[in-house]
C-alpha cells in the first residue's frame, strides 16, 4: 500500500527559523579598553599648539670664595603642534530593501537598525589596527616583486612592524588597496581589490594581476575606491596616532607633533631594539631606566598573546605545589588560561589581539599622561533638513536608493612618552595564525 513520509508530503511542512541572528564576528575591543585616555575637547583652528618644559637652567654650579661661577642661563621650552585625524564610513541600501525589513514578519531585524548599529562596532574594528600603529594607515609591506605574480601578493611586516609572519593579519576581502612609494609618499599605479586572503597569512589573492609598479617594501594602505590614482584618496598618514608613534623614539614618528625626538630626547620612550630573548631581568631593567630618565613608574605592560606565552613559559620554574590538595591536583596553568590576569611586579601583563607582534610595551600610564582630543566623538553626517538618510546622486546618476555616513574626528597625545618603554624583536614565541573577522 502506498505510505505518508516526509519527503511524499513536503508541501505540508514549513521551514521554522530561530527567532536570532548569530555573531559569526568580533566585537570585544581589548586594546581600545586596556588604552584608556582623558577626553579633551577640539577648540578648532588650524591646531592646538603646546608647550613643553625641556631643559633646567644649567647655571647650577659649586663655586669658592670670590671665584668665577657660570654664566647667566634659563628654563628652555619647546612648542608643539596636535592636529585631528578622520575615520569615515558609509552604508548604502535600496528603498525597497529598507521598507521590506521593517517589519517581524518579514525579516529577522531592521535593515537600517542592523546596518547602521553595526557600522559603529565596525568603525571600532578598524580603531584597534589603527591604535597599535603609528598613524600611517599600513596593513602590511609588500614581500618581494608582487608585479610579476598574478595569483598572490605576498607580504610580511603587518601594521609595518618587521616581521615575516602573518603579513596579512589587517587585510580584509573586499577591500580595495594601493601600494605607496616609501621613498616618496607617492602612490603606485594601479589599485587592487582583494578577492580573498591567504589562511597561512602570507598575502592575499587579487581579484585581477595588480600593476608590475608596485615593488618590494612597498607599504599596503587601503584605498577608497578601484579608481583611486591619488594618494590623498588613501587611508596613508590619515589615521590616528597609535602605539608605535605615541611610544616611540623616533623609529617610526621622529617628529612628535612638531617636537623632534632627537633634539629634545625627553620625547623618546626607551626602545630596546631588536631584543631577542625576553627574561625578568631584562624587564626589571627596562623599569629601573623608566624610573631614572622621568621618575615613571610601570602600571601597565602590553603585549600579543604569543609574547604572554613567553613570559609564561618564564614562570615555569618558580611553580610550587605547596600543600596536599594542589600535590594531588597539579594545575599547569594560571589565570591567563581564562583570559585572566598575570603579573610581572605586582603589574597586570595584559594580552591584546591586535597588539603589534614581537612586542611589549612597559607603560606609566598616570605619569604618561594619555590624552584624546576630539572634534566629533562619533555621529552620523547630516543633510541641511537634519536627514541622517540621504537619496543616493542627482540627475542622471540619482537612483531611488539611500546613504548614511558616519564620522569620527580625533587624535591621541601622551604628555611623557619618556615615562614609558618599548621591547622591539622579541624572540622565542609561537605565533599561530588565526584570523579574526
């Protein structure tokens, strides 16, 4: 006799859908969170011009009776000068897609309500490259001749930190990007669309073979269209200051806003260089030199996640198991295993996803003075009537379609960036590649 299943009565049966939308994407901000800075208000003007105490008067000097004692001399100062910094985003939607997702019954959320929340957290993303870099805006160096490879371009030194490993740790599929001349500023020919990027880290596949101008060392920036011939019209020297350029000693920012670092070396944060193997004595050191160059005292020590791993592995040996209950249940980890704390000193050894790699970054955070002078904190722009949403072209380029742009205007400033160091090169971690979106 002939039966009922599934499969003979499919007409009958309807698809029932979780009542969620899953995150399938990042949204902790750890180094934006751990970074914390005073807010300060933008006056406006071309800049805000400030001054630095930056030598003693150096008449000091022991004397005898009725002898010569130096000359006549003064406090030295030195003024500097803060400009602002723009990240912008934009959404784009049709009418029709903005009217059929409004309500329950036919979409899961809003399409302007899950857009236009999310471009935010997505602006907050992009802020967390931005702040472990020097202001530059490069996601990478190009890796040998990419002009004579169609299928990939290679690259290494991600965020501009040397380094052969993960080079495309900030690059993103979809992006358009440009490659600039280090030696000049100037963009190279032609822009690339990036089709997908490589899961090993080493570089990302284009959409078609890029320009055979572009060349070894040459730094990877994004750009804000395929069309793009200016550098003006890329993201290089437009983003905020980050790590590398507030805790410098003139590797990647010599001019401090407007203050040489070498003339004035109270503007240069202690760098080891190329340091190698990291160890207590090392970290001991790099405090006792904060200490004597500006009386700073380290409250904050910032690192990558495979650099924690180091300083971990360093601890290894000091393990004691001291009672029967730990004898009889060892624990081989410590509170990093859940993200938690671990101390160097008394001071929180804090791992950050996008913390540059081979790094530390030893900080007094109170004497460093962290400052973020800010212009428009975040909002979208708005049309004459107030419109967050405008139609998209007029004319014969108008469409029956809409925009929405967001736009954030600030730049970040440490007071004493000598209250603070740097560990460059460090040596001896595992570094797994692992991609988050």
């Amino acid at each position: 006799m002939p039966g009922s299943n599934t499969a003979v009565e499919d007409g009958l049966l309807k698809n029932v859908y979780e009542d969620r939308i899953a995150e399938g994407v990042l949204n902790k901000f750890p180094l934006k969170d751990a970074f914390k800075v005073k807010d300060s208000p933008w006056n406006g003007g071309r800049g805000l011009e400030w001054s630095a105490h930056v030598e003693r008067n150096n008449s000091v000097m022991a004397t005898g009776e009725d002898t010569a004692f130096a000359i006549a001399d003064h406090q030295k100062y030195a003024t500097g000068f803060i400009t602002q910094r723009k990240i912008m985003a934009r959404w784009r939607t049709s009418d029709e897609q903005l009217k059929d997702t409004q309500s329950r019954e036919g979409a899961y959320r809003s399409s302007r309500t899950e857009n236009m929340e999310r471009l935010i957290d997505d602006i907050s993303y992009r802020e967390e490259f931005y702040l472990g870099t020097d202001g530059r805006g490069i996601f990478a160096l190009l890796s040998g001749d990419p002009g004579t490879d169609a299928d990939e371009v290679e690259l290494d030194a991600p965020g501009s930190i040397t380094g052969a490993n993960f080079g495309n740790r900030f690059i993103k599929k979809g992006m358009f990007v440009a490659a600039i001349n280090p030696g000049t500023g100037a963009i190279r020919a032609g822009i690339a669309t990036v089709s997908s990027v490589n899961e090993d880290g080493t570089g990302f596949t284009p959409t078609a073979a890029i320009d055979t101008a572009w060349a070894d060392n040459d730094y990877v920036v994004q750009a804000a269209s395929s069309t793009v011939t200016d550098a003006a019209d890329t993201a290089y020297e437009r983003a905020p200051w980050g790590l590398t350029a507030l805790f410098d000693d003139g590797t990647y920012r010599e001019n401090y806003y407007g203050i040489m670092r070498d003339t004035y070396p109270v503007y240069k944060s202690y760098v080891s260089a190329s340091t190698g193997a990291l160890s207590f004595d090392l970290m001991q050191r790099v405090a006792d030199i904060v200490d004597q160059k500006l009386g700073g005292m380290i409250s904050d020590i910032w690192c990558h996640h495979s650099i924690r791993r180091v300083y971990l592995a360093l601890t290894e040996g000091d393990k004691r198991y001291a009672d029967q209950a730990s004898r009889r249940n060892p624990d081989g980890g410590s509170d990093a295993f859940k993200q938690g704390s671990v101390t160097m000193g008394g001071v929180d050894v804090k791992a950050l996803r996008t913390a540059p790699l081979a790094m530390m970054f030893l900080v007094d955070r109170s004497g460093c003075e962290c400052v973020r002078y800010t212009s428009d904190k975040g909002s979208w722009v708005t049309g004459t009537a107030g419109e967050i949403l405008r139609l998209d072209g007029t004319g014969a380029t108008g469409r029956h379609a809409w925009e929405a742009w967001y736009v954030k205007r600030y730049n970040l400033f440490v007071r004493n960036p000598g209250k603070a160091a740097r560990l460059d090169g460090l040596t001896g971690q595992t570094l797994t590649i692992q991609r988050g979106e």
